[in-house]
C-alpha cells in the first residue's frame, strides 16, 4: 500500500506545460541583467544581443533541419498558428479561399479558422477514426482547385495520436497545395525534422519541452511568404514586428539543445511510466477507455475516460490528493463542453465529459505512478458510489 505523504505533490500535466530546466535558466540570466541590450540597438550592447539572437535562431534550425533564415520567432506557438493559417490564407486569397484543417486541431488553429469563416472562408474539417488518425484518402478527396493551404497538428495536444505528416504533406504538394503542421506537443517529445517531414510551415513553443513560456517560433520554408500577423517594426527581417524577447530566445535554443540531446534517453524513461501506469490502470479500474492510438503516440502521453464520472470532478478530488492533470487541453479548460477531440473521434458526450489525460515528465518517477494510480482507485470508487449512471448500470438500465 501507497501511503500519502503530508502535502504531496505529483505533477502529471507536461502536455500542458513544463518545468523550466536548470540550465536553461542559467543560460538566461545573464540576458535579464548585465547583458540586457535591445537586439536592434546600434551600440555594443545591442550588438552583444542581436548575436546571442542569431547564435540561438542558428542552433533551433540545425536542430529542425531548416536554414536559419527560415526560423522566425513568436510569442507561442499560439501565435505561430495563427501567422501560419491567417497569414497563408491572406497571401493566397487571389487563388481560393477554401483551407483544409484536421477535426482534431489545437484551439489555435480551430479559433483562426472560425475567423477566416466569418471573413468568406470555407473551412474543410477532415474527420479522424476512432484512435485520432486522418484517413490520406479523405485529405486527396477534400483538395480543390481553390485549395490554398492544409494544416494538421504532427501530434494530438490531447490523446497523443502522432499523425502520417510525411504522407499527408505529400499528398497536399502533389496537388499544389501548401502544407503547415502545428509540431508544439511534438517538438522535444519525439525526433522532429522539417527536412524529413517535408512541411513548408511548422510551430513550435518553448515551454512544451522545458523551455521558457512565452517563446515560440514558425519555421517557414524558403519561398513561402504569408502576410505579416504583427506589423510593427522590422524585427524578424520585418515579418514579424515587437521588441525580440532575448532571454527566451537564448532560453528556447538551450532547451531544445537539451531536449534533442537526451530525447533517447527521456523518452524511453517517460514511456516506460507511462506504459506501467496505464497497465495498472486497466488492471484496476473496469469501466475505462484508453483514448488515442495505442503505438502512434507521444510517450507521455495517457488519456482516459472513465465511465459514469464526471471528469471535472475527478480532477478535483486527484489535485486534493496532490495529484495535478487535466480534463483534456490546458487552453480549453474554461470550457464545459466535451473534447472536440473526443466527440470527433466517435466517443459519446457522457463519455468524453470523464475524460482525464494524464502526462508526464522527466522527473516523474515509478513510486509517483503508484501513488497516482492507488489515489486514482480510490476517487474512481468514491465517484462511482454517488453516481446515479453508475447505479442505473447496476441496475441494469440500458443506454446510460
């Protein structure tokens, strides 16, 4: 038996942040303090800046396998999003206003699209089986004459699916039509390359892999030229206007060093918790469902829906045990609708609603998952026991 150390703290919610790491700090610091010049100032101490810019924008596109004029930094990976489908779409509103987007995408993506529709545009939402995964042949039907862009996320924020990106990219170039992937769960989780991918954009965001909040970055293919989404100055070789965020840059091109660097060696270690905690899971708790596809998945990643339970209140009764994760997206959490992920992939509202995804870090360890899962057991139980579904099933009631 698991005991409950006083004020325990677990956390399990890496998809929706991480933790900055060590080294990464203390390859920022010095940016906020003595070294604190604007990257576009003339002078010495803009110039000792503006280096330390082109130092990290090198390191990220080696690390990407893009050039480094290709890598153009943002405030998220929200913002890249939006840059990626408003930008293209605005660039290319002579050839067709008819975008292609996964059911299944990030809010970013789903949010501008809603945009664009209200502007004229007629979005294409390609429908997912029940793992999460986009059918090629459903994207080579969708594609028009008009078609002037396609954008589908290389892994689920929520469940974890890692989508066929290559051959998806290559059916979208096949037909003229360009391709961008939102890669910000991806990215540090499992080896991303955009020479390999074949992507003409891509977004990524620093906090997703141990890196600063508030830095992300859209590499865009040389050749490819969306509108500007923030016009300003002429940072970002005057496509993307503001002051460069110079700490979070450095900080974002170490994470990722880091990231890259040990991506074997954490992944394997992430994985194996999560395999054991989802075996003890399954083992322990009837009624579940394990969300996403069981081998094309990030290695943190486990989502599951527990039946007759409302997820919101599991989450609540998991954090009073010191126990953090999520009901599904971090920037969907204001909701109470069900997981727009979820509904697409064919599971029934009162399903998806007790629905937890729980993802973890490098710093988790075996003793955590067993804590996690004797705590889980236990609330499950105690849900269960109030549950009117619950007691209904019991009965024997049909269609709970």
């Amino acid at each position: 038996m698991i005991t409950n150390a006083l004020n325990r703290k677990i956390y399990l919610d890496h998809s929706a942040t991480t933790p900055l790491d060590e080294r990464v700090f203390c390859e920022m610091k010095p940016w906020f303090t003595e070294k604190f010049g604007n990257a576009n100032s003339i002078h010495s101490f803009g110039a000792d800046a503006a280096l330390a810019v082109d130092t990290a924008r090198r390191k990220i596109a080696e690390l990407l396998g893009a050039k480094p004029t290709e890598i153009y930094f943002t405030s998220g990976g929200t913002e890249a999003d939006n840059w990626a489908i408003k930008g293209m779409a605005e660039a290319k509103r002579d050839k067709g206003k008819h975008i292609i987007v996964s059911s299944i995408e990030h809010a970013a993506i789903m949010s501008a699209c809603k945009q664009l529709s209200a502007k004229g545009y007629e979005i294409t939402y390609l429908p997912v089986n029940s793992k999460g995964l986009v059918a090629p042949q459903d994207l080579l039907s969708a594609i028009r004459n008009d078609t002037v862009m396609v954008s589908v996320m290389l892994a689920n924020n929520e469940v974890g699916t890692i989508q066929p990106i290559k051959e998806l990219c290559e059916i979208a170039h096949g037909k003229g039509v360009l391709f961008h992937t939102d890669a910000v769960q991806a990215v540090g989780s499992i080896p991303v390359s955009v020479k390999e991918l074949g992507v003409d954009m891509l977004s990524l965001s620093a906090h997703k892999f141990y890196g600063p909040k508030g830095i992300g970055a859209l590499y865009i293919k040389s050749g490819v030229k969306p509108d500007k989404l923030l016009v300003g100055g002429h940072q970002e070789r005057t496509m993307r206007g503001g002051t460069t965020n110079v700490p979070a840059v450095v900080g974002m091109a170490k994470a990722l060093e880091i990231a890259t660097g040990e991506l074997k060696k954490n992944s394997e270690y992430v994985k194996g918790l999560r395999d054991r905690f989802v075996k003890l899971v399954e083992e322990r708790i009837p009624h579940v469902i394990y969300n996403g596809d069981g081998k094309e998945r990030l290695p943190q990643n486990a989502n599951f829906s527990f039946e007759f339970i409302e997820g919101e209140a599991l989450l609540l009764n998991l954090d009073l045990c010191g126990i953090a994760c999520s009901s599904g997206s971090a920037c969907s959490s204001g909701s109470l609708e069900p997981s727009h992920v979820l509904l697409a992939m064919g599971i029934n509202p009162e399903t998806a609603h007790g629905s937890i995804r729980f993802s973890f870090g490098k710093d988790n360890t075996r003793d955590e998952v067993d804590y996690v899962v004797e705590k889980l057991v236990e609330n499950v139980n105690k849900l269960r026991a109030i549950s009117p579904l619950f007691a209904m099933f019991n009965e024997g009631v049909k269609n709970v």
